[in-house]
C-alpha cells in the first residue's frame, strides 16, 4: 500500500482555510449566503460548506441561518462609503500604513496596488517619491494619480466599475491579473483573524488577494 504523502494533510488545511476566507468576505457584506451558491461558487459539495459555516460559527464569525449564513454582529459598511469619506476615517492610521510600506519598494519594480483608501494614500507617497515603478492596479484613482508622474508606467485593469470604491472588478479584471507577474504586491484589508489571516470587505477583494498569493 502506498505511504499517503505527508503533504496531503497540510494543503487540505490550505484549502479549507482559504475556503472559509472566501465565505467570511461574502458574509462581511452584509448578505445572507445560501449554502447552495457557496457550494456551486467555490465547487465543493453543500456538506463542506456547512461544515465550514459551524466552524465560522463557533469561533463568532458568522450565525447560520435557514439555508445559509448571515454576519454575526452589525455590519461595517465603511467599505461600500465613497473614498472621500473613507479618506477621512482613521486617515492617521492609514497614513502611517502606507509609510511603513514605502520601504519595500525599489526603482525598476513591477508591483500591483489593491484597491483601497490606504492604497491611494500609499500611492500619494509613492507619486512624491524618485522611483521608477510599473504599476498595476483596479483603482481609478490610483491610476490617474501615478500616471501625473513620468517614471511611472501604469496599467488600469479592465473591468466593471464600483462607483462608490472607484474600483473595477470582475471576470475580465481576474483574467488579466492571471496574466501578470509582478515583484510586490500590496492590498487594503479589512480585519485579521488569528485562523483565518487578512480578510477583506468584499468577495473580490478576497478573489484578488487567491490570484496575488
């Protein structure tokens, strides 16, 4: 009999992590969630899901409800605000965000920004910085501010546009993110779990981060 590679374990682990992350950012929506459109979205059977929804649930993330899930407390709408507003809230905190990630950043880079209120803070620093970047990012704004800077090259992916986020999400954003390779990659988030690392606000954010890691 064949010895059962040591490795199994450990990317189911990857799996149902990554799983969860993707039902936790539908939840933070604001939405119920129907066991049936998780189990056909992320192509594993109904039983899995409710398996990973009493898990959510017993460690406070979500509360089951007939046929799905709900969030588990009030829900933060600050994601769905327009990016003025969002510009405002926590704007100290955000700022000292983007500072601490300027480092990380080298001339000759191809790097990809998420899009988010401390992204566009971030590329506010980086557009008074010297750097020579190719920039890759969903966020109108992000574009148009870097591309005010000659030594940046920017690419605005294509997609269907987020008034209220000023973002562009979709099939047609994916697929090109599935075409690029880049040296960093930075993206907003919402929250960190101990279990479940970085979450973010939407299921796009959620969809970019899986194409990004």
């Amino acid at each position: 009999m064949d010895e059962q590679d040591p490795r199994t374990p450990r990317r189911g682990a990857q799996l149902s992590a990554a799983r969860r992350q993707d039902i936790l950012s539908l939840v933070s929506r604001g939405d119920i969630v129907a066991v049936g459109d998780l189990a056909g979205r992320l192509g594993v059977s109904p039983e899995t899901i409710r398996r990973d929804m009493r898990a959510l649930e017993g460690a406070g993330h979500l509360r089951r409800v007939h046929g799905g899930a709900a969030p588990a407390g009030p829900v933060d709408l600050t994601a769905r605000r327009p990016v003025a507003e969002r510009l405002a809230l926590s704007r100290d905190a955000k700022i000292a965000a983007a500072r601490a990630a300027l480092p990380a950043f080298e001339s000759g880079m191809t790097v990809f920004l998420g899009g988010s209120s401390t992204m566009l803070l971030l590329a506010e620093l980086l557009a008074g910085c010297d750097l020579a970047l190719s920039v890759t990012t969903n966020m109108v704004d992000i574009a148009t501010r870097l591309a005010e800077r000659e030594r940046c090259k920017v690419t605005l992916l294509g997609g269907v546009l987020k008034p209220a986020t000023r973002t562009l999400v979709g099939a047609e954003m994916l697929r090109a993110l599935d075409r690029q390779l880049f040296d960093l990659a930075v993206c907003g988030a919402s929250g960190i779990d101990p279990v479940h690392g970085f979450l973010g606000p939407s299921a796009w954010h959620a969809e970019i981060g899986a194409k990004l890691a």
